[in-house]
C-alpha cells in the first residue's frame, strides 16, 4: 500500500513539474516589427515586407487573436489579404496575384489577452502572478 502512494506522489510531481516547466521554458516567440509599418509602401514584394516585419504573415503575440476596431477598409479588387499582428498590433496588407502590395491597412486599436482558464493549475499561476 505505501509502494502505491509514494508511486502516486511521484506521478504527482513529475505531471506538476512538467506542467510548471513547460510555462517558463517555452520557445522564444518572434516578434512582430512593428516600427517598420511605415516603411512598406504599394508596388513591395511580400518578401520584402516579411524582411521588414519580422517574417511571414501571423501571430506574434503570446495569445489567440484578440479584439479589434470595426473601421472600414475597402480592398482593392482582386486582393488577397494577408495579416501581421502581436498581442497589440493588427497589420492588413493586401497583394495582387504578382505577390506586390495594392493595399495597407492598419488597426486604429488590437489587442489579445490570455483565454480565462478554470483549471486549478492556471488559478494558481495567476495568483502568484506567474
């Protein structure tokens, strides 16, 4: 019977430090250059507004697309639009099939925020503020 308990605090530990671990060593995310907005202009190859950004299009936030404005922004005919966008930024680049940017938009206001978890392990990392 002690073999079954002290079996059962060893699962215990391991799935809690596994848990903790994968919180705090988790692989460096790229970030989002959001300084080089302004420089992307009409007629830029999506390469070289990757260049400018950081990488490809996506998330580059820590969480899940978040909430933004309800601006209008009519594209032009024809686009295929594409999105950079971090935990406060949402940029919309829209290309021609060449690949070349026809549009740029950018949101008045974005944001992400992390999902509200009811599990005990989240409550607790939160109230320790981790």
């Amino acid at each position: 019977m002690a073999r079954r308990k002290t079996l059962a605090v060893c699962l215990v530990a391991v799935a809690s430090l596994t848990l903790l671990a994968s919180r705090f060593l988790e692989v460096p995310h790229r970030s989002l250059r959001v300084d080089n907005f302004p420089l992307i202009r009409v007629g830029m190859p999506q390469a070289e507004v990757e260049d400018l950004l950081g990488g490809p299009p996506g998330n580059y936030g820590r969480y899940a697309p978040g909430m933004m404005t309800a601006e209008g922004y009519l594209a032009p005919l024809g686009s295929t639009e594409k999105i950079w966008y971090d935990d406060c930024h949402r940029f919309e680049i829209y290309f021609d099939g060449a690949e070349r940017v026809v549009g740029i938009h950018r949101r008045a206001s974005y944001r992400q925020v992390p999902p509200t978890s009811s599990n005990w392990f989240d409550k607790l990392l939160r109230r320790l503020g981790l």
